[in-house]
C-alpha cells in the first residue's frame, strides 16, 4: 500500500508539472504588468493551454488525495517536491553541470525524506487537532499582505510561499478527513475550508506567475508546501515526534539545497513587454531616462545629451529624467529639452559620480511619466531611474520602452575597495540585475554587434539591435593645428583604472623625445599618473588638461597627430569617434567594441591590452611616417561616416514610431524557467 502511495504522489507530480508549464505560458501571455487583472484573467479564459492546466491540475490532485489515504501525510506530502525537477525536464532545460547537481541533489534528498519518513511516521494517529491547524491560515494571509508591499522577485516568492502554505492547509485538511471521517457541522467547516483554501491558493498562484519567473514559484511551492504540511502533521496531528522530524531533517536540507541551486541556474524568462498604446497624432513624446548625464563627464552621459537635442531639433518634445546635480529636485529647459533633475547624494565610491536615492525615484520617476504621458521610455541604464522608469512603464502604465545599454562591470568594481578576487562573481552578480530589468523593455539596443553579443551571452534572451551612438562629425572636421617639431598622442576620457592610461605612460618613455602627451579628463587614478609621469621622467612631456570646455576639446583634436585609446571596456567609445571625425590615425587597445572602429592598417592599429612596449612601436611607426599618418587620418574620416549622427536618429526614431504603433510583443521563453 505505501509503495502505491507514492506511485500516485510521484505521477500527481507529474501532473502539476505539466501544470505549471501551460499556466505559467498562458498567465505570462496574458499580463503585461505584474498583476493579474480582469483583462489578463478574460485573455487566459481564450487560451487552450491554461484549460489543459486545469485538467492536469485535477488529475493531479485527486492521485494526490488518492495517495494521502493510503500513506501517512508526512510520506506522501514531500513528493511534490518532485514538480520542479519535472519542470525543468519539461521545459527542455540545458543540462549543465550544476542543472544536473542540482537534479541529483533533489531527488535524492526527496528519496531520502520520503524513505526515512516512512519509517519514522506513527500509523497509530489520535484525533486530529484541527484548531492547532489554523495557524497556517493566518501565515499564508501575512505573506499575502506583505506581498501587497513588494516588488519584483520578493513579491513573487511571498505570494508562492503563500500559496504553498495554502495548500499545504489543504493536504492537511484531506489527511484528518481520511484517518478520523468527520460529521456533522465539522465535516461542513472542513470542506469550505478546504475549497475555501484551495480556490484562494490558485488566486495567489496566478498573481505569482504574473509577477515572476516560473523557479520562483515552482521552487517556493514545492517546498514550502511539503515543510508546512509536515509541519502541520508532527505538531497538530502527531505523525512523527519534533525529535524524528530532527532526524530526517538532513535529506531534507540536501533536497532544499538542490531546489535552490536549481532556481539559480534556469534562465529567467523574458518580462512581458510592453502593449504599445494609440499615439497621438502630430511629433513623438519621447521620455529619456538616464542615471548619468551632463554636467557629468561620461560617454553614456554625452550620448544621451546628443540624442535628446538631435531628437528635439527634429521637431519631437523630448524629455530627460537624470539625477540632479546637487540635492535639490528642479526642471530646466536647454537646447528644446525639458531635463527633469531628481535630487541626488554623492557616492562614496566615484569623485563625481551622483546617484538618486531609491525612495526618491520609486516615487518621483512615476510621477514625472504620469505627467509627461510620453509615446515612448528610452532608458540609457538599469540603474536606480532606469529601473524605476522600466518598472513604472510597464507595470500599468502601456508605454512601450527602448533600453539601451552603455553598461560594464569593468566601469564600476575599479572604484571600489573589495578585492579583485570578488570582481568576477560581482560581476555575475551584476549581469543578471541587468537582464531582469532590460527583459522587461520592448527593444534592447546597444552601440556595437560586440556589445549586443556580450548581453546575449550573459543571459539577455532575445535579439539585441546594435544602433551606433552616433558623431555629429562637422562639429570636429577642421584642419590640423599641431606643431610638426612636437607632435603629440592625445588622450581623451576619464582617468579611472579601466582607461588603462599608465600604459600610455609606460609607452610615452619609448618614444622619441620630442612627443608630447596630452592627456584631457580628470578621475580617480590622476594623482596615481602624475606620479608616475614623475617617476618615469617624463613629467615635463606629458600635459594632464583636466576637464575642458567643448572648444578646448576639438582644438586638442586637431593638434594631435595621434589618438590613443588603452581603454578595455569600451563599449563603442565616443571619444575614439570624435578623434577619427576629427581625422586623425588611432592606436587602441584589441578589447571590446574599439576593433569595430579601428582597422589596423588602414586607419591606425590596435596592440594586445598590457602590452606598453608593443604600443611604443605601433605608436612611434605611425609619428615617424608623415605619409602613413595622413592616409590613415583620411581613412578615419571615410570610416566614421557610418556612424554620422544623424543615422542614428533615423534609427531610433524609426524604433520609436515602430513600438508606438506597431509594438513588438517578444516571444516568451518555452521553459517555465
């Protein structure tokens, strides 16, 4: 009888399986925000697969009740644990080694429950005690409430532990009916409360799946329910004793364990995007999100700026969501656009650097959407706004979102003081903060096919358009100023570890000496490479300009005769750009997107990052060769036309009107991830 009992719990598993698959699909087909409203439960109500669902659901739990009769609640309960390995075989899940660990580790701590379980329950039960019971009611109700008050993840996982308490109630329930038949009135109360708890757990489970990935909800539910149920069985019902329960908590922890390494590795899947709404006639209303942007000093923060004024001079109302420059919150209006400034604090981690407080943006991005009512949200980072300003468009509000991504981890861990043996899990860390908030946005874009690559392989699971940031090349186009008996490599960026500008130094003792180096922009590491210019002995050859005004800058273009980028995590550096628009030959470091722009040999040449010697050479081959330089210069300009700015707004605005009027739904993921 015990071994039919859990053929019949393991095939229910089976069954709620092959459940959560189809409503997970459908619920996540049917929302666009995450909560299940009464258009998403009307689109549900068409769908096919969330009927066969039901079907399963039902199969499912009447080979459940059928094995509760049969076996003791604490052996047939910890079974369903089994749904979510079941669902990732379903979802056809890649096998990897930690997919596999994690399977092994499951099922064989469930085997071990179950077998330890089955010897340690008492079969001999008194009469059930109903009223202890009921405290599982009023933890599933304060896990709903607190739900009320979450988001993202943490709203997902609390309402499946609600809903895994719930039915856990439910087992409970089914066992005292089946050990002590009930009558009468108690019978009665019994049964309401059982549907009563059942119909709510449903309720709560849909919320979950409208708000969550799929490991979330299976993992919370197939663990929390077996834990409460048991629970409910040792303390109210008197199965097992709290000293035998101690005695099978070790495959228990091994089966949670593997549940939660198994939630970690399955790909999440794609946010539901949002529903284009009707546009108004005339110009876009485009709203610009940015976490950094002028006065900073930065190439994410500069592209925003040249996309805003380009989009407004072409006649479109464009406004900017970016951290205020001080404490104060405040809106301007520069150049056509209205920039509205969010208060901010300094970090501790960055000179210049200003973020705005989380309890600021949850409050003041959705308001400022709500008041700007924009045809579209263009997000330039996943940081505090653009999160905020992802989360405040697509949860209920319609707007279509473009996301672009100027974003490595490489910028930030540099400024920290955590060792470097922490940098690449943080960085992990970091990738997947940013694929659940880009999974949510209509259209990904970012400036290279290298930089696109580099999100799909850290798990971004759709196709990701590479759209240049765009030069306004007239604005740098000039004749050459510099001094032919002192020419100089020109260095254009944040001095910040990243940058890699010590090996400009390092190289610049290999030169001639009459180069000069121009070094233009200010950061953390500038006191660091003046005191190595010092200690290298070529102080009096290298000029640190700092931050310059816009003419400064196109003047130190122009005087150069070469650019140097040793940068390693350039994204598609504008700087680089600017230096070729200008004309100019460019020796950079083969990292990143700087391959895409420089083309060794024909516009100047790139050397193996770390290399100092190496860049000494390629940079002294192109000062010592008058008729090389100039070719190559000649080359950059014919080079960079493909990245004219004004391509670039075609581009986003043909984005822009696409999702507005036509929006593009993304497939959801098959797996139940």
């Amino acid at each position: 009888m015990l071994t039919l009992a859990i053929g019949l719990a393991a095939a229910g598993a089976c069954c709620f399986a092959a459940t959560v698959h189809l409503q997970h699909r459908a619920v996540r087909g049917a929302t666009t925000g995450p909560e299940l409203g009464l258009s998403g439960i009307r689109t549900i109500l068409r769908t096919p697969g969330w009927y066969a669902g039901i079907g399963l659901a039902g199969l499912g739990a009447a080979l459940h009740v059928l094995a509760l009769t049969m076996a003791p609640l604490a052996v047939v309960q910890p079974i369903g644990v089994l749904t979510l390995v079941l669902t990732v075989l379903l979802a056809r899940t890649a096998l990897t080694r930690a997919v596999l660990a994690a399977l092994a580790m499951s099922v064989t701590g469930v085997a071990g429950f179950v077998a330890l379980s089955a010897m340690t329950t008492n079969p001999a039960l008194p009469a059930p005690g109903l009223g202890t019971a009921q405290w599982a009611v009023l933890a599933a109700a304060g896990l709903a409430v607190a739900a009320r008050f979450a988001r993202g993840r943490a709203r997902c996982l609390l309402l499946a532990l609600a809903t895994a308490v719930l039915f856990g109630f439910t087992s409970a329930l089914v066992r005292a009916a089946a050990v002590a038949p009930l009558t009468g009135a108690t019978a009665a109360m019994v049964i309401a409360e059982a549907v009563a708890a059942t119909l709510a757990g449903a309720w709560l489970l849909h919320q979950a799946y409208a708000c969550g990935p799929a490991p979330v909800v299976a993992g919370a539910t197939t663990t929390a329910d077996p834990l409460s149920a048991v629970l409910i069985g040792v303390f109210a019902y008197g199965e097992m004793t709290p000293g035998q329960l101690a005695g099978i908590a070790v495959p228990g922890v091994v089966a949670v364990a593997g549940l939660v390494l198994l939630a970690r590795e399955l790909p999440a899947p794609a946010e539901p995007a949002s529903v284009g709404r009707p546009r108004r006639e005339g110009p876009l209303r485009i709203a610009i999100t940015a976490d950094t942007y002028p006065p900073d000093v930065n190439g994410a923060a500069n592209f925003a700026s040249r996309l805003a004024s380009g989009l407004a001079a072409r006649g479109n109302e464009v406004h900017v969501v970016c951290p205020s420059p001080t404490g104060e919150t405040f809106t301007e209006t520069t150049g056509g656009v209205t920039v509205h400034r969010i208060g901010s604090v300094r970090t501790p981690f960055h000179p210049t650097f200003r973020i705005c407080p989380p309890w600021r943006t949850a409050k003041a991005v959705p308001a400022l959407l709500d008041g700007i009512d924009p045809d579209v949200v263009h997000t330039q980072a996943h940081f505090l706004i653009g999160r905020s300003a992802v989360r405040a468009a697509t949860a209920a509000r319609n707007i279509p979102v473009v996301a672009t991504n100027h974003f490595m981890p490489e910028n930030l861990l540099g400024y920290g003081p955590l060792p470097r043996w922490t940098h690449r899990p943080l960085a992990r860390l970091a990738w997947h903060d940013l694929v659940r908030v880009f999974g949510r946005a209509t259209v990904c874009t970012t400036p290279t096919p290298r930089a696109a690559g580099l999100l799909e392989r850290n798990g971004l699971n759709r196709p990701v358009m590479a759209i240049s940031c765009g030069i306004d090349r007239a604005h740098y186009a000039g004749p050459p100023t510099g001094a032919a008996d002192a020419p100089a490599v020109l260095f254009v960026g944040r001095l910040d570890a990243e940058k890699n500008v010590h090996e400009l130094l390092e190289a610049a003792v290999m030169l001639p000496p009459h180069v000069r180096v121009e070094l233009v922009g200010d950061g953390s590491e500038r006191a660091r490479l003046e005191a190595l210019a010092t200690r290298l002995g070529i102080a009096e050859r290298v000029t640190f300009h700092g931050f310059v005004p816009d003419e400064d800058l196109v003047r130190a273009y122009r005087r150069c005769a070469v650019f140097c980028m040793p940068g390693t995590a350039e994204l598609q550096s504008l700087v680089t750009m600017e230096a070729m628009a200008a004309g100019k030959p460019v020796v950079a470091a083969d990292a990143m997107a700087l391959p895409h722009l420089v083309h060794p040999g024909r516009n100047g040449w790139l050397y193996p990052p770390g290399d100092a010697p190496e860049l000494a050479r390629l940079l002294t081959a192109v000062l010592t060769d008058e008729r090389a330089r100039t070719a190559m210069g000649e080359a950059s300009l014919d080079l960079i036309g493909a990245h004219d700015l004004q391509s670039t707004l075609d581009q986003f605005e043909g984005v822009y009107a696409d999702i507005a009027v036509h929006p593009v739904i993304p497939a959801l993921s098959s797996g139940v991830a």
